[in-house]
C-alpha cells in the first residue's frame, strides 16, 4: 500500500536520489512496487534515494525501466535540453482529453506556462500555479506583467503539459479566460490557506492572481504498445 511518506522521500541527499524520489511519486508508485519492477529490494531504493549511491548501469537501465523513464533523465543529462527530442512513436495518435480529466491531470498545483500580452507585445512566462475550486491560482510581484494584466481583466492563455521521452507520448491542457487580482482579504486568506506551492523565483510574489477559464481543453499524444498506451 503507497503512504505519502513512501512516496515523496524528502531525505533524498543526492540529485538521482530526487529524480528517482520526483519519477516514483509522479507515477504514484511505492518503493516495493518499483523494486519489484527492477528486480530489486525495497531497502536498496530507499538507499537510492536517501544516500549518495553509485549504482552501476545495469541496475540504473533496469530502475529507469520500472520508472518509465530513460538513464539519461535519471541522472539529469537531459536537464538542460529542451523536451521532445526524442523521435515520433510508431503508430502515434491524437486524442482529445475532456474538461473533467483536464482538471484531473492539472493535479493540483505545478509549473505550466502563460501567454498574455506585455509591453512589447505577446509573450509567454514560466509560473508556478495552484488548482482552487477550479481556479488557477498565481503568486505574481505586485508590479508584474501578471499583475497588471490582471488589474485590467485581460483574457490570458495557460498550458501545461507532460512528456514521456523514453516512449515518445505525453499531453497537453490549455485554458483561456480573463485574470484578475483578488484584493479581498477574506478571499486572500482563503486561497493562501490552500496554497502549499511557493513561487520557484522567489519571495516578493504576494499578489494573488486568479484565472477562470471560459474553456478548457486538452490533447494527448499516445503510442500503441507504451505504457499507459493501449
């Protein structure tokens, strides 16, 4: 049975261990589930991901297999490169994802993308977010373009998305709708309350920006015979 403490390994000490610990909690796997796929011990992930091992790369091509992942984005030697440079899969298709999934694999809270208009024209910024009774929530800077296109009620478009490199598959979801800046302190206190992800740029973001999207949509991409595939 997972438990939250066995599937989110906060004493990870080594950057494998928090790749390993990241890949584990986002397929919703515990730590017997993945050794029993890579043909390991239990002990010898949680030592994976709370210590500084040197695992050879027989045992790490089986690990990133039980993670559905590859060596490389393992040890993090695709960190730096931008995704999807992998080669289409065999057979690959589109399908369309519905609003409720949509919400569903937004997952909570997360990094995606926002495109809006800025004073140079358009652009799109990486932001930290937060689902709230179906809201998108932001931690913006008071004087951020964010902010100010919220002030004025502009419509805006958000994405965010997850690849599989090792399988060439993934999906997207993409809402639009208008911005605006919460001001009353009831509400503020309220959405403070269920925010649990702080900006990644860091302190200064207290300004709290809200998308409620008109329309919701989504793609994925899958392949015949990957996991998760049908």
């Amino acid at each position: 049975m997972n438990t939250a403490d066995d599937r989110h390994a906060p004493h990870a000490t080594s950057d494998l261990g928090r790749r390993v610990a990241a890949r584990r909690a986002e397929l919703g796997l515990s730590r017997e589930e993945v050794a029993a796929r890579a043909g390991s011990a239990p002990g010898f992930i949680a030592y994976v991901e709370e210590r500084v091992p040197t695992p050879g790369i027989e045992f790490l091509v089986r690990l990133a297999n039980a993670l559905e992942t590859t060596v490389q984005d393992l040890t993090g030697s695709t960190a730096d490169l931008a995704p999807g440079g992998a080669r289409a899969g065999y057979r690959a298709r589109v399908e369309e994802i519905d609003e409720t999934e949509c919400w569903e694999l937004l997952d909570g809270h997360g990094v995606g993308r926002i495109a809006l208009e800025g004073g140079d024209g358009l652009m799109v910024i990486p932001v930290n977010y937060q689902v709230v009774d179906r809201e998108i929530v932001f931690m913006t800077a008071a004087d951020s373009t964010l902010a100010r296109s919220a002030a004025s009620g502009a419509e805006v478009a958000f994405e965010e998305d997850r690849l599989d490199e090792a399988f060439s598959q993934g999906w997207s979801v993409l809402l639009v709708g208008p911005v605006r800046t919460v001001s009353d302190e009831a509400s503020v206190r309220r959405i403070r309350d269920a925010v649990h992800s702080e900006p990644w740029a860091g302190d200064g973001r207290n300004t709290v920006v809200t998308l409620l999207p008109r329309r919701v949509t989504g793609r994925r991409i899958r392949v015949p015979g990957a996991p998760g595939g049908p």
